[in-house]
C-alpha cells in the first residue's frame, strides 16, 4: 500500500512541530502568564482557552486531535494504535488500582481523573468492562491479563507485581501489532523501545543496589536483547555496561553512565539519551517518501513536543530550576 500521499501530509504537519528556540523561549518566560501568551502562537492555544488551568488536560487534547487528523488519511489505522494502546494499558493499571482499594476498604479509590482519552479503548467502555468483570471484547489480550492481575494481587498485595505483569503484556501487544503489520522497520522500533525500557530499569535497580537474582521480573521479553542478559549488567559495574552490550545499536547510548559519578544524574541523563534514541531508530524513514515509519516518527516527534511543553509549564509555573529543565528536554 502506497505511503506517498500520506507521507506528503506529514511533510506538511511537520512544519507547525515546535522547535527548540520556541521552548528555549517558553523556558524563559517570567511567570506562567507570560508562558500561556506564548502559547497563544501555538495549536495549543485553542486548547488552553477550553482546559483553564489544567495544562495536562491541554497538552492531552493536542495529541488527541492529532491523532484523529492522521486517521483520517493513514492506511494502516494499526500505526497509530502503536503509539495509542499504551495509554490504554496506562489506563488499565489506573481501573485496577482504584478496584484494589475500594475492596481493601478505601471507598474513595477510584481515581477516574487519572484515565487518558488518548487510548484506543473508550475509557467509559474499559472502566465498565473492568468494574463488572466483562472482559470478552477487550483487546491486546486484556480478556486474560486482568483476571491474571487479580490473582497476582491476591497473592501478593502487591501494585507493583501488578504493574510488571501489565507491562509484558503491553510490550507483547505492541510487538503483535507491530509484526502483524509487517513493517520491519515498525517492528525493529518497538524491539528497541522494550530494549531502552530494560535499560532504564537496569540503570534505577543498581542505583537502589537491588538483588541482581531477584531482578529477572523486571525486564520485558521481545527486545533484541534477552530479558536475562540485561538483568545479568546488574552483576557488573555501570561502567562496563556500554561495552558489555558494544554488539548492540542502543549500547553506546549508556556511555553516559561513565560520565557520571552520581547515579542520580545519570539516571535522568541515560533516560533522555534512550528517549531520543528512539526517534533516532526512526531516522532514516525521513529520507524515504513512502515509508510507513514516518507515521510513527510523527506521532512520537508530538509526543516529545507534548512532554516538552509539560516540562516547561511546571518549571514556570512552579519556579523551579530552569537549567535542570532544559536538561530534561527532548
């Protein structure tokens, strides 16, 4: 199926994308009155003018709406899914967590103010499903994940245990997805998406010195590095990483690591550097006017336009730190 003309809109999208000197700008701004006039120049602005002050709200019904534009043209619907069911597993983790406590005798648990409208799945259909345990149409495999979540926390008590279980099956849906679409180039980003996520849960276990033989849970399947290798760099020193995975595209990126000596700051370095190297993966689908990468690259180009835009708003808003802000930027 041709991407030609699809790709051709992108192009054009791509130019109203916020570049660096804006949000050095946005940074910049004296207090959040200046920051909001800013944004006036923006697509955000319709959006600010209907949310008040709620800038989450804001920033979510950006991408919303630029997700519905791209459906309305994209072939391949199961491209936005990718980067949309995520948020549905997000919203998942958020339904249960409210159900754990309302049964553990918190009446005031449910927190429906957490769910994102960016998934895939109604939120008013996945919070039904869930409270009145229907789980047969549901999607990427939630009909059997969710029961597996309760028996885990009954079990267990634990959200955390709940969490892992949701994330494998979240990163197996998205491999699905992505396979059943064959796209090699789709499917090589979502196998270095489960690698940088492992990367990052490698870098946060060592710098709380965790038991290297109970870490294996921790990390996803479907990477093009195996789930036990990754927990096997928690038996070496940090500095070693970088070589140890020499053999691999996404090893370099933990050359950071040497570069630190507090691990709390290579933590939110190494974070940002996978991050970006994520849309790296992406790169070359720009060269290329019928790649269906390019939709992806898109959509994960406005996300991090998103996250910049939360990241400058709570630095304003807040007073806080605006040099460690700008570090965070993508």
């Amino acid at each position: 199926m041709s991407y030609v003309y699809t790709v051709a809109r992108l192009r054009g999208m791509e130019n109203h994308i916020l570049d660096s000197a804006f949000f050095s700008r946005l940074m910049d701004s004296a207090g959040i009155d200046d920051a909001v006039k800013a944004l006036g120049e923006t697509s955000y602005s319709q959006w600010i003018s209907q949310a008040g002050s709620s800038f989450d709200k804001a920033i979510d019904s950006e991408i919303l709406a630029t997700c519905e534009e791209l459906k309305s043209f994209v072939p391949d619907k199961e491209l936005l899914d990718i980067f949309r069911l995520p948020y549905d597993f997000h919203n998942v983790k958020v339904l249960l967590k409210g159900l754990f406590k309302v049964r553990g005798g918190e009446l005031e648990g449910r927190r429906y103010d957490l769910l994102s409208k960016l998934g895939t799945i109604d939120t008013e259909e996945l919070t039904n499903a869930i409270e009145t345990e229907e789980y047969g149409f549901l999607p990427y495999g939630l009909t059997d994940l969710i029961p597996q979540c309760w028996q885990v926390w009954e079990a267990a008590k634990s959200a955390q245990a709940v969490e892992l279980v949701i994330d494998h099956q979240m990163f197996r849906a998205m491999l699905k997805v992505a396979e059943d679409l064959k796209m090699p180039e789709v499917v090589n980003w979502v196998k270095a998406r489960i690698d940088a996520e492992n990367l990052k849960s490698a870098v946060r276990l060592a710098r709380m010195n965790y038991d290297p033989a109970k870490a294996l849970p921790f990390f996803h399947d479907g990477g093009t590095i195996r789930a036990d290798d990754v927990a096997k760099l928690l038996t070496e020193p940090q500095e070693t990483w970088s070589r140890i995975l020499s053999y691999t595209d996404i090893g370099s990126v933990l050359s950071a690591l040497t570069e630190q000596n507090d691990m709390k700051a290579a933590l939110s370095d190494v974070s940002k550097a996978l991050d970006d190297y994520l849309l790296k993966v992406l790169e070359s689908a720009k060269y290329s006017m019928d790649s269906p990468a390019n939709v992806l690259l898109f959509m994960l180009t406005k996300e991090a336009e998103a996250r910049n835009m939360r990241v400058a708003l709570v630095c304003v808003a807040g007073g806080l730190d605006r040099e460690f802000g700008r570090r965070l930027l993508k």
